[in-house]
C-alpha cells in the first residue's frame, strides 16, 4: 500500500514539475488544477493497461483449463447485453468495450 502511494506522488511530482507537458497543452504556466486533471488521465489509462493486462491473462488460464468454449458463450453473452441496452435508452448503459476483443483473443488461442 505504501508502494502505491509513493508512486502516485511520485507520478504526480513528475507531471506537476513538467514544463514540456503543460505547454504540450498550451499553457505557459504550471497550474495545479490542469495539473491534478493530466495525472488523474495519466493514472487512470495506466491502470486501463493492467487491467486489460490482468484480463487477458484470465482467459489464457481460462483456456488452459480447457474452458474457452463457455467463456466464448459468456462473452459473447455479455456483449448482446450491453448492445442491447445501448439500445434501449430507458435502461441505464452498462458497455463492456473489451469483450470483443476477448472473444477475438480467444478465437485465435483456441484455433
């Protein structure tokens, strides 16, 4: 847990301190609102890329289990159901965006 925390500090001393990245965006100065915006985008696409890291690692033991066929069933399940309430908008929206891209995964793992 204290790992956790330096890094984010850390990370976030880096993108506060950075004058190329504040002037990437068009800013001469260094504010701390626009800075506290970028890190939080910064960090929340890093632990975007575990988790899809984590993900994909799941359907491999999945498939090493010798389960891919009902996991396949599941995720193309799943990605019906999010397409259909994207297109009932009484419904709230609940999109996994990755499922496609699992059953693909699995597609080329499994033939």
């Amino acid at each position: 847990m204290f790992t956790f925390v330096a890094v984010q500090f850390g990370g976030y001393t880096l993108v506060i301190n950075s004058k190329d990245l504040f002037q990437s965006f068009g800013f001469d100065t260094r504010p701390v609102l626009i800075g506290t915006i970028l890190f939080q985008h910064v960090v929340n696409f890093a632990l975007n890329l575990v988790s899809r890291a984590f993900e994909l690692q799941e359907d491999t033991f999945t498939k090493s289990l010798g389960y891919s066929t009902p996991l396949r069933a599941a995720l193309v399940k799943l990605q019906v159901f999010s397409i259909d309430h994207l297109l009932d908008i009484s419904q709230p929206i609940c999109i996994l965006p990755f499922c496609i891209a699992n059953i693909i995964t699995m597609l080329g793992v499994c033939y």
